[in-house]
C-alpha cells in the first residue's frame, strides 16, 4: 500500500520548513509566508538502507583535491578585485546589489570589456532591463566596446542558459535578477519564488560550466536586497554597492565572500565616461583650502581594512530659539553625545547655540574612532581657533570625557604618516603593543581624556 506524501511548509522568504503551518515564521518573522510543499515518503532504501546506489564521485581526501580549478583571475578592475579577495573564481556566482543608478551597470559592463579583452574568450552580457543598442549606447560612451563581448537581451532564464550553452563564455553577467523569469515556476516576474528559482538555475548553470557569474540585485527602499533572503545564501559571494546620488563618490563592499575576506572596501568615482577606481581616495575627503580655519579636524577612518581620511567640520552659532543638531555623514547620536560631554565635562556653552557637523566629500564617519575629532572640530568652532595644520585624531569619546582606545590604531598612524600629517592625537595605550609608534616619523600624542586632547592642539582657554 503506498504511502501518503508528507505535507510540509515552507517559508517564501527564508527558505525555513516545517510540518505545521503557523501564521508567523519564527525565522524571518514575516507573515502569511509558508506556503504548503508536499514531499514522498523516504523508504528506508533511499535513506541509508539496503539498495543504496553508489556515489559518481568517491569522496578524496582533502589534500588530492587540485587547487588550480579555483584559482582566480583579474576583473581588469583592480578595486574590484581587492573587494572580491584577487579576483573570479570559476563557477562562483557574485550578486551586486545597489539602489537604482549608482552605476552597477556601467561597472559590470566595464568588467565584461576587460575580460573579454584580456582572455581572447567569448563574454556574454545579457540584460533583462535594456536593449542591446541601449547596452552598446553605454559601452561606448565608457570606452568598453570589444568584439569578444556578446550582447543579449533576454527575460527567459531557459534563454539565458541555451545562450550560455552555446557561447560558452568565460564569464556571464546577468543584469539583472529581478527582470529574468523562470517559465516552470508561477508567479509574476520578480516575486519571490520567482528570484529563487531563476537564481538557483543560475547557480547551477556556473558550477556545471565553471563559469563566473556576476548578478545585478535591486535593494528595497530601506537599503536590503530585494528578494527573498535565500537568495543571498544561493550565491557565493554577495557586495553592496554604495553612494550618494548627490556625490560623484562609491563604494563597493563584500557581505559575503566565500572565497576572500569581508572587510575590504573599493572606492570608485562615477563620471560621464564611465566609473574610475581610487587606489587613493584622500583627496576626495579632504579640503584644498590653504588657509586653516577654526572648525575642522581631520580623523583617519577604517573601512574594513582600509584606513581613509575623512575631513570632520563643525559650526558653532548662537540662536534666539531651540538649538538645532544638524549633521551630514556622521550619526546624529553620536553628535549629540559629543555636544553633551563637551557641555558637561569640559564647560563649553552649547545650550543656547546651533551645532552643525559635516564630513568633506560625502564620506561616511560612523565608527566610534571618529569621536575625537568631532568633539575638537567643535571646540574648535566654539573657540573661534583654527587647529594647526597636519594634526589628525582618533579615539572614542566616553561619557565621562575619557578617550578610549579603538582598533587599528597602528593603521591609522601610518595612514597618517603617508598622507604628510605631522602630529597625530590618540588614545593613550594601556598595554605595550604601541610602543613601535616611536619609531615613526609621526609625532604621536597619547591623551588620556579630551581635555588633553584639546590642550594638545588647541590653546589652554574655552568659552
């Protein structure tokens, strides 16, 4: 007598089952999601027992696997590949996700040039959004034409891959996931079950050719990617593309990296020729004035691995109603709590005056590390005196007025040193780590509290 399938549920947004539907999925937390999968009965053959057929490939021990079918190769981006750990790796499939217009396009279309170009190999570009004249429009505007680089625009995922079968390129760019449809799979294009389907085809598709695979993902409007959250456990490696429409500056950084580290960050500069990779991004970050001013404190920051300069400025003004905390590319929290500590600790009269903080350049200063120097960009402003040129700062500011030590402080110091800064404000070091720091070039200040950091750069009077 044969068996009745057992029903299971399962979860449209993370992928999480069970055998009992309930309204909430205690994975996720998203509602109404599961959706009912009915599955066979497993006999006891086919789950461990008599019968059981043998394996297509034994099982080798770990030192016989071959290390060359992974080993990577240039994008022809070099910030790219300091994102990605050196480069593509065969048969790895790489989601970028990005709001609309940050120039996710324009850099895959960049990247499939260069590799088309470099390999002498057919690589298919295929466009589920554009036309191939409106691709061709954009690669010649940014200089990425090449007669290795295929063109398609397809919606059909079954499309993709016949396309793939009978190219067989060296790299496949799909742009993007949320515009391809998998025929066997109901649902309107861009859905749920929609995404996970196309995407696991693709998936498949790049481990059975060895075929690196970069795939184009939307974000909803409060910053994740768009689809369900299997969809980031499907792929290999996953980047987010940053940058503000307002600024010519972006970022590409890894979420997840199966293949290399996730604290690398690549910095690039969108223009009307294309996007243009920054080994050296300080300039961006950091005024051209040639005078100093009172107001403005420069912080070496760690993105990921990556020590970079953000110029902090700070506006101290009275006013004849509520004081206002305005601030642009730092965390307002963390404004006011210097505003706080400044105001308590150290006496300065905020109270009745509007404070405004800033970073130069549309950088991002959100790590505590940036403490120091938004608490002296504010004396600064509310002392009227200018900080002497070439002093950087770093340290978190407690509420007790203590700087605390933060990490990377090594990195920064020689950030700094490189940069031509001469002095370099710290948190003083409890254990024997720092002492190397002698040897620099760099005159290292350890401060024990902010007090001893504004009397480092700032003369002994506040107001």
């Amino acid at each position: 007598m044969a068996k009745k399938p057992v029903t299971t549920y399962r979860c449209s947004h993370c992928g999480w089952t069970t055998t009992k539907w309930v309204g909430r999925c205690p994975q996720c937390g998203e509602w109404n999601t599961l959706e009912e999968v009915a599955q066979p009965l497993v006999s006891p053959a086919q789950s461990g027992g008599r019968g059981v057929r043998a394996p297509h490939a034994p099982a080798r021990p770990i030192t016989d696997v071959p290390s060359t079918a992974s080993e990577k190769s240039s994008t022809g981006v070099a910030e790219l590949d300091r994102v990605l750990g050196g480069g593509l790796v065969p048969g790895a499939v790489i989601l970028l996700a990005g709001e609309p217009g940050v120039g996710k396009s324009t850099l895959l279309l960049d990247v499939a040039a260069h590799t088309a170009s470099a390999g002498g190999k057919p690589v298919l570009y295929v466009s589920g959004e554009e036309s191939s004249s409106q691709v061709r429009l954009r690669a010649e505007r940014i200089g990425a034409m090449d007669p290795n680089l295929y063109l398609a625009s397809e919606s059909d995922v079954d499309e993709i891959i016949a396309q793939a079968a009978q190219l067989t390129p060296s790299l496949l760019v799909v742009d993007s996931v949320q515009t391809i449809q998998d025929p066997d799979t109901d649902g309107a294009m861009g859905n749920v079950a929609q995404i996970r389907a196309v995407t696991a085809r693709l998936v498949a598709l790049a481990k059975a050719q060895s075929m690196p695979t970069l795939v184009v993902g939307h974000v909803t409007k409060d910053g994740t990617i768009a689809g369900p959250r299997v969809l980031e456990h499907l792929v290999d490696v996953v980047c987010q593309f940053e940058g503000d429409q307002h600024s010519e500056l972006r970022m590409v950084r890894a979420v997840k990296n199966r293949y290399g580290p996730t604290d690398e960050v690549g910095c690039f500069v969108l223009t009307e020729d294309g996007i243009v990779g920054l080994p050296d991004p300080s300039g961006l970050f950091l005024s051209s004035r040639e005078r100093h001013v009172p107001g403005a404190c420069v912080t070496i920051a760690l993105e990921g691995r990556r020590p970079l300069p953000v110029e902090i400025e700070g506006l101290v003004v009275p006013t004849g109603g509520p004081p206002r905390r305005t601030t642009s590319g730092v965390d307002s929290p963390r404004v006011a709590m210097a505003v706080a500590v400044l105001q308590s600790r150290l006496g300065f009269q905020l109270d009745r005056r509007d404070v405004f903080v800033s970073t130069v350049g549309g950088a991002r200063a959100a790590e505590p590390a940036t403490d120091a120097a938004i608490c002296l960009a504010l004396a600064s402003a509310q002392m009227d005196l200018p900080i002497a040129g070439g002093v950087a700062a770093c340290g978190e500011v407690s509420l007790t007025g203590e700087l605390r030590p933060v990490q990377g402080v090594s990195q920064r110091i020689a950030e700094a040193e490189r940069l031509g800064f001469t002095r370099m404000v710290i948190p003083r070091q409890k254990t024997h780590r720092g002492k190397a720091r002698t040897h620099t070039a760099i005159d290292v200040v350890e401060c024990s509290d902010l007090q001893d950091a504004i009397e480092a750069v700032l003369p002994l009077h506040a107001s």
